[in-house]
C-alpha cells in the first residue's frame, strides 16, 4: 500500500530510482504524461519529452530510434503513461 495520491506514486518512482541531472525519455499520451513531465522538471531530470498522439500513445519505432541513438547510455529511464478510456461505439 503507497499512502498517497497517483502524483505522489509518480514523483516517488521517479526520486526512489534517479538522480537529479538524470536524462529521461518520456512520450506525450495524454494530460496525465504532461503533468509527469512537469513534475520531473521540477524535481530537476533532463527530460526529452517526445511528442505523440494522445489516442495513439507512444510509437515503438521512435523509443527504438531514440535509444539506439543513445551511445552513451545517458537516457537513465523510458517514462510511459498508459490510460485506457472506453470508446463510443
């Protein structure tokens, strides 16, 4: 049991495993992913925050793209937020 609010889980993932400086790769999916990124911002990461399709989440081949770009290995972790929402029809 985490005794906190889904923010609270988010910015204890993110601090419990990352330093400050640490470059993340986050996909735009939605509202939620964009108050995640502000939220790493201000805990002081590096994000590269790629743009996306809300419906869509976020493209396989970009996240492959972006980490074989990486030879560095300075991308420290991959941020995903996944929503689900009942279609009409």
């Amino acid at each position: 049991m985490y005794p906190s609010s889904g923010t609270g889980a988010w910015e204890a993932a993110l601090v419990n495993r990352l330093s400050p400086g640490d470059r993340v790769l986050m996909f735009e999916t939605g509202h939620f992913s964009q108050l995640w990124c502000q939220l790493a911002q201000k805990d002081g990461f590096q994000v590269e925050y790629v743009p996306g399709s809300w419906p869509g989440g976020a493209a396989a081949e970009e996240l492959e793209s972006r980490l074989n770009s990486d030879k560095s290995h300075e991308i420290k972790a991959v941020l995903v937020g996944f929503t689900t929402r009942l279609q009409p029809g």
